[in-house]
C-alpha cells in the first residue's frame, strides 16, 4: 500500500501540467456545481413563497337542480342562492370541519352569497356573508382588509355592520357611515371594499351571522342556520391544488369549483426551476469526467513502458488498477476540495444575487449538504474518469508495452 501511494503520488508531481489540468478541471466544475446549485436552490426557495400560493384557492358550491334541494326565495325570479351566477343549494356547515381535515386544505370556510331586491328601484345586489376573524380562505377568496379603499374593515363583533364594494358603493351613491336597508334590517356602512377578481366576490359584505338574519328574510323555508351555500377554500401550494379540488368533489360529490387556472402555470414552473438545477448539476458533473477520462486515458498511454516494466517486477493487474485508480481520485479529491472553497468565497459576494436575478438582502448562504453534494460528484468523478483507464492498463501485457518502446 506504501508503494502505491509512493508511486501515486510520484507520478502526478512528474507530470504537473497534467495533473494542474485534471485539478483544475475538477475545481471548476465542482466550483460550478455547488455555486449553481446554491443559487437556483436559494431563488427557487424565494419564488416558491410566491408561486406556492398562487391561485391556492378556490369556492365550492352545490347547484340547485332539483325542487328538492332547491331553497326558494320569497320573490324566486329576483332573489336566492346564488355563486358564480347560478342559484346553489345549501351545503350542512359540518361539511367545512370536514374540509379542513384534508392533507392538501391550509384553511376552509363557509360562506353565503344571496341575491336580494331592493324594493325601493328594483334593482339587485348580492350579498356575501362570512366569518371575520383573519381567516386565509377568506381573504383569498373573498375579502381582506387589505382591500379597505375607505373606513374599516368588520371585526367579528360588529353586529349590524357592513362593507361595500367600491363599484357598487359608488353606483348608490353610499359611503362610510351610511346606512342601508337589507331586507328590512338597518346595516351601518363600515367600509368600502376592492377586492379585485374574487371567485366570491359580492357588492355587500357582512358577517356570517347577519346574513343568516337577512336572509331568513327572505327565503320560504325555516330558519336559515348552520348551513352555507358556498365553501371558501385556500390550499397549501399550488402543486397540491387539483388534488385539493378533487378530493373536495369526493367529499362532496353533488359541489362544483370555481378557481383560477394560474395555479398551474405556478405548479409547472417549480417543476421546471428544480429540473433546471439537476440538469445543470448533471451536465457539470458529466464535462468533468469526461475531460478527466480523456486526460487519463492518454496519461495510460504515455506510461505503456512504466506500466510494462510494473507488470514484468511482479505488480498484479489489481495493483495497477489501484495506482490508475488512486491517481485519479487524488485529483479529484484535491479538485473537488479547492472547488467547495472556491464556491463559498464567490457565494460571500453580494453582486453575484444580482446577476442572478435574486433580489434579497445579505449573502447567500447554502447548507453543509450543497458542500457535501459538490465534493461527493467531484469524487464520483474521479472514479469513473479512473476505471476505464485502469482497465485499459491492466489489460496491458508487459511484453507487447516494452516491445514498442
């Protein structure tokens, strides 16, 4: 084993040219490799924050189709259930619990969206009841207080209170402070809303409770109470989202969803930011060795002689697979080792995050596995780069290499 390491070694500080090469290439691949990949992983766990929510949300909703779930409405031509523009039966409440349990739901909540008639002009408005209180179903699929334009947004005790759209405020000339009337029942206006494209969006917001009183109303059936006619729903990544919607319809086999299709733009873009990491890994990875597999090989045939005359004092086919061998994974170790320093002193540069398009304050940082990962391939390299080659000198017969000197 001294000898081997003897001759190893000998022999890469006889030919340094050659062996400077082999290091260097390994240096920066490895170099390349671990920098990469520390900065496509570090912009990809960026992006996802922002593509992982993308269109993560969606209503379901059961449509009227029968006279048997079918609510009627006091004036049923003007006024009832309604999402999406068609009239909905009611869904039990318990069905939310029961959407909340799935592995693919962050958050679930009811909702009621119902058509009124205003007696005084006839025109009509719907109204959206929900449950303030921060809930991420809602602020997705409904409204948030970051949409207030003007006054303030309800707060889970605010009985009697309601929100207008801006479009719809502005169309009836109403403003914070105002009141309205809502099937008989006074609503002081406490904020005007835009939300902007909302699957559940509506002209007058209130809570859960007060749109069960109004629209008691106005329905021909007992007491509206414990039901919703929509489920609000936000997902937990848009990779996840058509599983979410199908699990959802299993659940609830007679509901429809309405979502936005961007989910799955946002869902094949990961896919494709973290294909674009291992290719490139993988293509670094694979130029190193061949360009190490090529400068061994010729370093095998340059040496016939030496490893002729080996082979004739007793050295086993496996002691010179194990010289070619270790040759090769000398340069791939010392290659592999400067490289991982060399990445970490270039990742330390702020300017480098911005010719890559990150923008985010202080260094990038990368875990000890990136590191460990780079110098693994660089090792991985310099074994196969050093198999065929040491394969090629075993083979060799001492007599035929000493014959063509």
């Amino acid at each position: 084993m001294g000898d081997l390491w003897t001759c190893a070694g000998r022999e890469l500080l006889r030919r340094t040219g050659r062996t400077f090469a082999n290091v260097f290439g390994y240096l920066l691949a490895t170099a390349m490799m671990v920098g990469l990949l520390s900065l496509l992983l570090f912009s990809k766990d960026a992006a996802s924050g922002v593509l992982g929510s993308t269109g993560t949300h969606f209503i379901a909703f059961a449509p009227a189709c029968t006279p048997v779930c079918d609510v009627k409405a006091v004036d049923a031509q003007n006024e009832g259930f309604v999402a999406n523009g068609s009239e909905t039966a009611l869904i039990p409440a318990g069905a939310v619990e029961k959407v909340k349990r799935l592995s693919t739901v962050k958050d679930a909540a009811p909702y009621l969206s119902f058509r009124f008639k205003d007696p005084r002009d006839g025109h009509t408005f719907t109204v959206g009841g929900f449950v303030p209180g921060g809930n991420a179903a809602v602020a997705t699929t409904c409204c948030a207080e970051a949409h207030i334009v003007a006054g303030r947004f309800l707060q889970p005790d605010d009985q009697g209170a309601a929100m207008l759209d801006e479009a719809y405020a502005r169309s009836q000339d109403l403003h914070v402070g105002d009141k309205i009337t809502i099937a008989g029942l006074p609503f002081v206006v406490a904020g005007i809303v835009n939300p902007g494209v909302r699957p559940a969006r509506a002209d007058v917001y209130m809570r859960f409770s007060d749109a069960e009183r109004a629209i008691t109303r106005r329905v021909l059936s007992p007491p509206v109470r414990h039901v919703a006619n929509v489920l609000l729903v936000e997902v937990r990544s848009s990779r996840v989202q058509e599983q979410a919607i199908q699990s959802v319809k299993r659940l609830l086999p007679d509901t429809v969803t309405s979502t936005y299709a961007c989910y799955k733009p946002a869902a094949q873009v990961m896919g494709m930011q973290e294909g674009t990491v291992w290719l490139l890994t993988l293509l670094l990875g694979l130029c190193a060795v061949v360009l190490a597999l090529k400068s061994q090989l010729s370093s095998v045939i340059e040496r016939r002689r030496d490893i002729g005359i080996l082979k004739a004092i007793g050295w086993t086919d496996g002691n010179v697979v194990s010289l070619i061998l270790t040759e090769s994974i000398l340069q791939a170790l010392a290659g592999g080792a400067l490289g991982c320093l060399v990445a970490a002193a270039i990742l330390l540069l702020a300017p480098i995050k911005q010719l890559a398009g990150i923008d985010s304050p202080g260094p990038v940082t990368v875990s000890a596995l990136v590191f460990l990962s780079g110098f693994a391939l660089a090792l991985l390299g310099g074994v196969i780069a050093g198999v065929v080659p040491a394969l090629v000198a075993a083979r060799q017969r001492p007599a035929d290499s000493l014959r063509r000197v």
